[in-house]
C-alpha cells in the first residue's frame, strides 16, 4: 500500500511543478520579446553632466533588471565600474543622452549584434538601426525621420 502512495504523491508532485513551470513562462516573456534601452555612456575620465558631456560618447544596450529597473549592459560592459579610490570610471545615462552639432556615438559593436532585433527604447535608439549610415546623432535622426 505505501508504494502507491508513493507513487501517486510523486506523480502529483510532477504535475504541480509542470504546471508551476508552464504558468511562469507565460508570465516571463522569452528573451527576443523583452525590450532593450540605451545606455549612453561617457569615456573614461570624462566629464558626464547635464550641461558638460561629449562630444564623443559610447552607446550600449540593457535589458530589465532582475528585480525591476535596468539591468546590465547586454555585452558585459560595467558601467558601475570604480577606480581605486571609488569614483565611477564613466558617467552614464539609461535612456536618456545628448545630441545636437558635432556630437558623435560609438555604438557598441556587441551589444549591436546581441540585440536580436528586438525593440530599443531610448533617445539614441535609432543609431542601433541595421542601415545607419554613420554614429553621428544628426545624420542617424535625418535618415530615420
């Protein structure tokens, strides 16, 4: 008699964590439907301030945080990074980034091909377009309008 028991408390146990794993993936979309933002970043030992930021700025790609917010730059880039002492190695902004006359983006290689065609939110969203003709923001904004 315990055998069955067994058995049917094992197969019970089956099920319910089936279900339990098919109910979380309706709720996490799968990777290629989550969207990604702009991270725009300054190089190292630059300035990276409202009024005071560029002209050359990099531009990666993050995906949601495992908790909320934004998450990590998808290629691995730490834009958290500190030197020695404790200050921040770039100033960054998520979504958010400069543009007008003579500033140019270097759009992050891996984070380009690691976004999947996936949706990009952010100001500087269009510089990751298959067809930009160049990094700088005018001609990037001028193409896509």
């Amino acid at each position: 008699m315990m055998h069955e028991e067994e058995h049917t408390d094992r197969v019970t146990r089956v099920a319910i964590e089936d279900a339990e794993a098919a109910d979380r993936e309706r709720r996490v979309p799968p990777a290629a439907e989550v969207a990604l933002t702009t991270v725009e970043c300054s190089m190292p030992g630059e300035r990276y301030t409202l009024l005071d930021s560029g002209p050359h700025l990099a531009l990666h790609l993050a995906g949601p945080g495992a908790r909320g917010g934004t998450g990590p730059c998808i290629c691995g880039f730490d834009r958290h990074a500190r030197d020695a002492n404790g200050r921040h190695l770039v100033g960054f902004s998520v979504g958010g980034g400069v543009t007008g006359p003579g500033v140019r983006h270097a759009v992050c290689a891996g984070c380009a091909s690691l976004a999947g065609g996936r949706t990009i939110r952010g100001t500087n969203a269009a510089l990751f377009a298959p067809a930009t003709p160049g990094t700088n923001t005018e001609e990037a904004a001028n193409a896509h309008s």
